[in-house]
C-alpha cells in the first residue's frame, strides 16, 4: 500500500511540473546568466582589434553549430523517408 501511494503521489507531482525538472531551468538560467556577465566583463578590457576577432570566433562557432543542427536534422529526415 506504501508503494502504490508513493507512485501516486509522484505521478501527482509530474501531472503538476513540479519536481527536479523546474530546478534543471532555473540553474541553465543562472549559468547563462553568469557567462554573458563574465563575458561582458572580459570584452571590457579588451581592444577593438581584439574584440572584433572575438565577435568573428563567436558567429564562425555558431555558423558551424547551425549546420551541423541542420545536416543531422536532414539526415534524420532522409532516413525516416527511406524507412
């Protein structure tokens, strides 16, 4: 009987979005938080020349990132159609 209403009581919790799944946004929330000050701080100190090398590093990494997102996300699809 313990059992079953420890089951129930957590399928309660999940029904409601309470649990560890709240707690896992709110600490990806406060690291995002913590870089983009961190980096902000950084680029302060830093020249133009140096910024600007940064910037260019940063948008290069999120070009290789989007199409690497976008070449899985096609094969995926290519194969599901062969399927």
């Amino acid at each position: 009987m313990r059992a079953s209403g420890l089951v129930k009581e957590m399928e309660d919790r999940e029904k409601r979005g309470c649990g560890g799944l709240q707690f896992k946004y709110l600490a990806g929330l406060a690291a995002m938080v913590g870089a983009v000050t961190l980096v902000v701080i950084a680029s302060g100190r830093l020249d133009s020349k140096t910024r600007a090398a940064l910037a260019g590093a940063i948008c290069a990494l999120g070009l290789v990132v989007t199409i690497g997102f976008l070449i899985v996300f096609v094969q995926q699809y290519h194969d599901a159609q062969n399927d």
